[in-house]
C-alpha cells in the first residue's frame, strides 16, 4: 500500500506563521509537523508516499529531501494551482498502481492503527474506510453517520459554520440508530475510488467525490479510533499543542 499525504494547503488560519513556512513543516516537540504522519506510515509498513505541494512547496522537500532519513521514499506532486484534496488522485494514478493506497493530512497527529484498519477495510469490501472518531465540539465539523456494522450511512457537510448549515448526503437504505461520527483526516481507498465520478478539480474528497458516492449507494465504512488526536486547525490548536509537548507529550508508538 501506497500513501498520499497532502500537504498543499496554504494554512490561511496560522498566519502569520504560514507566511514564511508552510503548515506542515512547523515544529512540533522538535520535528517538523508533518514526521508525526509518515512516523506512522511508517510503522504500518507504508514506505512510499507522495506529497502534494503548493504553497511554500519548495520548503518542504528542501525539509523532507528524499525521506530516506525516515525510512522512507518520499515523492512530490506539484501544482501550479491548488487541486483540492481529491483533485491530485488522477494524477497519481500511475503511483498507486491500481493496489489500495491511503490519504492522510499532514496537520494531525494521531497514533492510529494502519495494518488493522486495512484490515477492516479488506474484510468489508469497502471502496473507502474513514478513521472516524466521536465527537467533541458537535457542530463544528462535518460528520458521518457509523452504523453498528460499521458502514457510513450518512455525511452531514458543514458548509456554514456561523450558522451551523449541513448539506445531508444519505445512503439509499440508511436506517435510523447510526452514531455520529468525526473525521480524523485518514482515509484507506480501494482502486475503484478512482473510478468515482466527481467535478473537476479544484475538488474535495468528502463533498465532491465520498458524499455523492454514499448517496449513489457505494459502500463506504468507517474506522472507530478512540486514540490520542490533535488537529492544527488554527493559532490557538497550535498554541495548546506547543504547551501540551512541552509539559507532558504524549506517548506515540511509532516514537519509542
């Protein structure tokens, strides 16, 4: 299994530290943001692994160079003009090679469980596997609906966080007593994703290409994950993070 982790973003909501260094490469603990993703690539076995670049896009191979030092290969997409987060698919086609491959954010820092949640994924024939979580702030992300079998009945997509507006993207035979659910930011495709229809880019994963699939019927399952998770969103994240590692850092498998 292959990896793409994107990384194109212009982190518009850590300005001003994303005005000279782009969001993934920022320090965290001592090490760049993004180490704490392909870490955990890493250690599921994951070594080869794109990266979308854009804003700032020359920093990071200058950063990251060939990922050898990690144990890793690391290869870059770029693009002149931001794709969106599915909008670099098509054109990695050829790298993933027409196997399973996994889509990962660069700005959080989790300790999930790869090797078995493709497992899960196998086991269920699934087109696509989210690692979701419960949720905390209900209302200030989208959500997706986990039924007991572990199928996604439901994505719910905030397009309007001031006023808390949803567009619902059903499954045809969604039944009631579904849990919502938060996206983590990792998603394990299987080849046919590929084949999903979806505008062209500028294109999201969740709005242009999983939620009119749920609703087209595909079968998409997610991941429970109750595991340490932080997101950079915006200053504030950042600056609680910078105080979490400095005063008792969590214990990351992939770290020991």
């Amino acid at each position: 299994m292959k990896a793409l982790v994107l990384a194109a973003g212009r982190g518009e909501r850590l300005r001003p530290l994303t005005d000279s260094i782009p969001k993934p490469i920022l320090e965290v603990g001592g090490r760049p943001l993004i180490h704490y993703t392909l870490l955990m690539l890493r250690r599921a076995g994951v070594v080869e692994v794109a990266l979308n670049l854009h804003h700032l896009g020359d920093q990071i191979p200058a950063a990251l160079g060939d990922g050898s030092a990690l144990g890793l290969k690391i290869s870059y997409a770029p693009e002149p003009k931001l794709l969106g987060t599915a909008g670099p698919l098509h054109g990695l086609a050829g790298f993933f090679g027409g196997e399973p491959f996994v889509i990962l954010n660069s700005d959080t820092i989790m300790d999930l469980d790869l090797r078995r949640m493709f497992g899960f994924h196998r086991e269920h024939g699934a087109i696509a596997t989210f690692a979701l979580r419960r949720i905390a702030k209900p209302g200030a992300y989208s959500e997706l609906d986990l039924a007991v079998d572990g199928r996604v009945t439901a994505i719910r997509l905030l397009v309007n966080r001031p006023s808390g507006r949803f567009d619902i993207y059903a499954a045809p035979d969604a039944t009631a007593g579904a849990s919502p659910m938060m996206f983590c930011g990792v998603t394990i495709c299987s080849p046919e994703a590929l084949a999903l229809p979806h505008r062209p880019a500028p294109s999201s994963l969740m709005g242009d290409l999983f939620a009119p699939a749920l609703r087209a019927g595909a079968p998409l399952f997610g991941f429970a994950y109750d595991g340490y998770f932080q997101t950079v969103d915006d200053l504030a994240a950042w600056e609680a993070l910078q105080g979490e590692f400095a005063t008792t850092p969590p214990q990351l498998s992939y770290l020991r």
